[in-house]
C-alpha cells in the first residue's frame, strides 16, 4: 500500500463502503451480496458425518435464492463406487425448492452401512444468474472442479430397541385397586374400561390411572350383575339380579347416562316373573338386545320392547351366549344345539348347526360342544369359542355355512407355543383393525392372526404373567391394548407401538424460534420415562449435545425439556432426535424415530435465510469453523 497514492485508498474504501451497504441490502431481501455467486451454507448431513438414519430426508441451504430448474438439473445423488450420471438417486418429484432451500425426500429407504455423494454442479444457478460457487473460493463457474459435493455413512445395522414385555402391571384384590373375580368387561369410546366383577359384585370404571366403583350410585340395592354392554353414544348397559324371580317393581336393567344411573324395571321390559337377563348387546341403531334364561330375545328400543319368535324347540336355560354383527344381524349360542341367527329386519331364526369332530387318538366320532362367548369381525365372519375349540363360520355360503375348528389334536399333548392354549374358551375379542382374534380359554391365552393362519400361545411363553391362567373375559380398546379379567383381577397386553403426536409438538419442523424455547414432545401412550429421557437428544450443528432439564405431565404423555440458560445460541441450527428405543409402559418401541431441525433467531436475522449479518459482512458456515468475508475478497482484489 505504500507504492499507491493515497486517493486510491480512499476511492477504494469507498468502492468498498458502497459494495457492502449493497451487499447488506441484498441480504436483507434473501439475497446473496451484489456481485457475489451463490455457495452451500449448510447442509443435512454434514460433510462425512455418519449413523445417518435410513429415512433420511436430505436439507441443503445456499446463500441466495436458486433457481429450481437450474439446480434441479444440478444435483445428484448416489452411493459411492456408482457412476454419478447413471446411478443418479435423484426423484425430481420428491424434491422441493423454495427461495434457497432445497429439501429431497426419497421415497425408499437408504442401504444400512453405505457410504452416499450428494454432488451439486457448479451449472445451478441463484435467480440473478450467478453460478454455484462449489468450491467456495469467490469465483462460481460451470467447471468440473466448482462443483459442491458432500459424502456420509448411513447406520451399520439396524439395532432392535429394547425387547419389552409388553404386559403393563397387574391390578387385583391384594394391591385394593378392585375387589371381587372380573367376569365381564367392556370398553366405551373414551378407551374407559368397565369392569363387572362377581362376589362383592362391583361396577368399576377404570380411566387408565384409577378405579371408581360406580355400584354405590346406583338407587338399588344389587346382588348380581350377569352382563354389560355400551353403545355407540358411550350408554353402559347392565343386566341385573339374574338369580331373583322378576317382580314387577325390581330394576331388571340399569344404564348408565350423563354420569347417572337410570334403572328399568321388570314390568317396563314385559319379563315374566321367572325371566332373568343373562346377555345383552347393542346394535348400530343403539337398541339394546336382551336374551333370558327362559329362551327368549327380545329388542328394547328406547322404551318399547319388540318382541320375537322364540327359537323353536330351545330348551329353557340353553342360550349362553349374544352379539350383533356389523350389519345388525342378531346371533344367539346355545348350550349343545348351535348358532341361531335372526338376519336383519327378520322375524325369523335360522339355525347354524356344526358337528366337531373328535381328536385324533381317539374313536371315530363327533362330539357336542357348549358355546361360551361369541364375537363377529368386520368382514361377516363369527368367532365362537366352545368348550371344545374355536370356530369360525363364514355365513355366507352354503345352508350351514363354511366351519372351520380350532383344537388341540390331543387333549393330553404338550403345551404347544403354537397353537391355541386349551380347547375350551372362555372369552373372545376381535381386533377389528388388525384381523387377530384374542382367544381367552381356562388354559391361557392365545392369538390367533387370521391373515397368517397362526397361532401364539402366550400360556407357554409367559406362564408367570398372568395372574391365574383362567381367563374369564377379554376386551380391547382402540389403541390395540387387550385387556384380560380373571378371577384374580386384571392383566393389560399391549403390543402396539408408541408414536409422537407431531401436531402436539414443539417446535415444529423447519420452524424459527426464540432461544428461550422449551422442546415438547406428545407420545401417543404413556411412556417409561427414564427410558425415554435417555432416547432424548437436542444437539447443535456440530452435534454438540445440549444439556437440560426435563418434566413430565400427570398421565406421562408429555415430556418437556429445558435446555441449560444461554445453551441455546442465536442464528443457530439444531437437531431434536426421539431414538426408538423409547418405550411405553408395556416396552413397545417408539414406532419410528422423531426428529426435529429448528434455528433460532434474533432481531437482526433474517427469517428463513439462515445467515448472519453480524461480524463484518462474514457468512458463517454451520459448523461455526469457516467465516468467508467477501468483503476480505474486494479489499485483496483492490490491493
């Protein structure tokens, strides 16, 4: 500088002056600085970074708003040892470009342990024209050697979360949760469960945390509860005083209403004075479904009884079991003489009749059976469980329609983790999502996948869980969680996995925020928390882990962090990460791993741009370890 006039310094600083007050007021519109290409300035993943997720979904930010057909055009991406040009990964639907963010999401999973190249041709351009500075040296061209190119390693293997039990606590008589043997069970469209429960004989209602008893409500004194059942407006129905002769005056039938029992007598239900309600069920229409002990069913609509014909030649005391289908057609099963069915909008009985065979080993022959519960899946097929084996009949074709018998060969054979758990059943459920029918037998429980035509026995494999293998009913509600009542109380099997409710979370993807910001996460199900704190990170750029604080809500569905005062810095970029191996109070597995990219900003950034201005006009790189002052580049230029 001492061989130059000093009017060139001045013209020069001025030249200077004028290029950055230029400069800033590009970059306050989302710009890059006039005169200056375009170049990457952060990237997800990072250059070599590793144990990249199989989902992952690519995020490259540049200095300037880019051109989409340029950059489109631009940009490959390929695993590594492939050529470039013909092993292009690249789904042009699947990527989005938007002011100078480009997001590819590809829409199949990456190979576990492969190394891939995002490579971007120094051809993309900004929308002023200027070329992808690829290799960050000042000058953006079309040459090969301009190019901008990252490699990364996706995870090893895919590590199974921890394997859980998938049995939640036990609640019986000794812990005082409820008292008395759990005989029939239901769930309403809260996911409440409601319990009946013989010899104290009890009505509880269990919100997932506590028990209330709802007996003491009601205005009767009641010795018996034979059976319940709630409809589609959440109204629990319950039979009542089954042993008793029916006098006029005694409630027959209670039901449940805007927290209330309402009590119906014998005369309002037209019973005879030596009918009692043993079964009861509802339809699509919320008419409620009655069979007694004395062969009869009837409808009670509202407040008037229809009705039927009696099921010809059906001895008294022969009706065990009631359901209705999805089409409201009205199944009864009897003791050793079948399935009657009044189709919908009949007024007539048809009878089902099946002869199970005996089991092998022993003389040719068939055998009566004494049907103990029914249930219909949504495509029109009914499930029976007998005391000897599961059936299920197929309606629909032929006069007795198409059987088909569940049973252990022989009685005497060993316990088999693959097949039903006893023959004579007790209880029956079915998923109506997932096509499985959970079998309750005096001998355990089983699953039966419909699709897969297997069995699992759980007698088998968890012979300790279980309270008491005599499984007297069984019930599921919509998150896929089976409920077990047995003499000795209550058992919860749950096999669905948690997941992360997004729209109850924050921040939200992408999103700009303050660096006060307190990270929310909602889980579908209640959660393990140690388990899930430790599946938590919220890392920097540089995957610097933040430390913090955490808090629960009451029902452990949502965690909160607090990162550490002044942890989270300004004009930053940070990663939320949920690992899998977060599990719900069952040890089911989070579903799929949650992650979360935010920044956070303050007065003098620009929203979405993801630069800096502060620091003499430098851009900073994410990694924080890289500052390139263009106007460093015009001063060498000049000097």
């Amino acid at each position: 500088m001492k061989d130059k006039p000093l009017y060139i310094v001045w013209v020069c600083c001025a030249v200077v002056f004028l290029v950055q007050l230029a400069g800033s007021m590009g970059l306050a519109q989302g710009a890059a600085p006039l005169g200056i290409d375009p170049f990457v300035y952060l990237s997800d993943p990072n250059k070599n970074q590793t144990d990249i997720p199989v989902s992952k979904v690519i995020t490259i930010t540049f200095t300037a708003p880019m051109d989409p057909n340029s950059t489109t055009d631009a940009f490959y991406f390929y695993a590594e040892g492939t050529d470039p040009e013909l092993d292009n990964l690249k789904e042009e639907e699947n990527m989005d470009i938007n002011n100078n963010i480009l997001v590819f999401d590809p829409s199949f999973d990456l190979q576990l342990g492969t190394t891939y190249w995002i490579k971007i041709k120094s051809t993309a351009m900004d929308e002023d024209g200027h070329h992808l500075d690829g290799d960050m040296d000042g000058t953006g061209g079309e040459a090969g050697d301009d190019d901008w190119k990252i490699r990364f390693t996706t995870e090893g293997q895919n590590t199974p979360p921890p394997e859980g039990k998938h049995w939640s606590s036990i609640y019986s008589q000794s812990q005082g949760d409820l008292l008395g043997k759990v005989s029939c069970l239901a769930v309403d469209s809260r996911d409440r469960l409601w319990i009946v429960t013989k010899d104290v004989s009890s009505i509880y209602c269990f919100d997932g945390s506590t028990f209330e008893d709802k007996t003491p409500m009601l205005p009767y004194q009641i010795s018996d509860f034979p059976c319940i059942t709630i409809d589609s407006q959440d109204r629990v129905w319950v039979g009542l005083d089954m042993n008793e002769p029916s006098e006029p005056d005694i409630p027959r039938l209670a039901k449940w209403e805007n927290d209330a029992w309402q009590t119906i007598t014998a005369q309002a239900l037209d019973l005879g004075s030596n009918s009692a309600i043993i079964k009861i069920a509802a339809d699509s229409q919320n008419d409620i479904w009655i069979a007694t002990n004395d062969g009869f069913v009837f409808e009670f609509c509202g407040d008037q009884v229809v009705n039927y014909p009696p099921i010809q030649d059906l001895p008294a005391d022969s009706i065990t079991s009631l359901t209705v289908d999805h089409e409201d057609n009205v199944w009864v099963g009897t003791t050793f003489f079948g399935v009657y069915q009044m189709a919908s909008g009949a007024n007539t009985w048809k009878e089902y009749s099946y002869a199970i065979p005996l089991a092998r080993n022993r003389s040719l022959g068939n055998v009566n059976y004494n049907i103990m519960d029914m249930s219909a899946d949504s495509d029109g097929r009914l499930w029976i469980g007998t005391s000897n084996g599961l059936l299920k009949l197929e309606p629909g074709v032929g006069l007795s329609g198409t059987w088909t018998h569940y049973a252990h060969d022989d009685d005497t054979a060993p316990m088999d983790p693959n097949s039903i758990p006893g023959n004579f059943v007790t209880a029956l459920a079915v998923s109506q999502d997932s096509g499985i029918v959970w079998t309750g037998t005096t001998d355990g429980l089983g699953r039966f996948d419909v699709e897969k035509n297997t069995w699992k026995n759980f007698a088998a494999e968890d012979t300790n869980t279980l309270s008491t293998q005599r499984i007297k009913a069984v019930a599921i509600n919509s998150r896929g969680e089976v409920w077990i009542g047995t003499d000795d109380g209550l058992v919860m099997r749950d096999e669905v996995s948690p997941y992360v409710v997004a729209q109850e979370c924050y921040p939200a993807n992408h999103a700009r925020v303050d660096t006060s910001v307190k990270i929310r996460i909602t889980f579908s199900e209640p959660m393990k928390i140690e388990k899930t704190r430790s599946a938590f990170t919220l890392k920097d750029n540089n995957q610097n882990t933040i430390e913090g604080t955490f808090s629960w809500s009451s029902d452990k569905r949502t965690m909160e962090f607090t990162p550490i005062q002044s942890a989270v810095k300004t004009n930053q970029t940070y990663i939320i990460s949920m690992k899998t191996s977060a599990v719900d109070l069952a040890g089911n597995p989070l579903s799929e791993e949650y992650k979360v990219y935010f920044s956070t900003s303050n007065s003098q950034s620009v929203a979405g741009s993801g630069v800096d201005l502060s620091g003499s006009g430098c851009f900073i790189n994410a990694s924080g370890t890289q500052a390139r002052s263009w106007l460093w580049r015009i001063i060498k230029s000049v000097f």
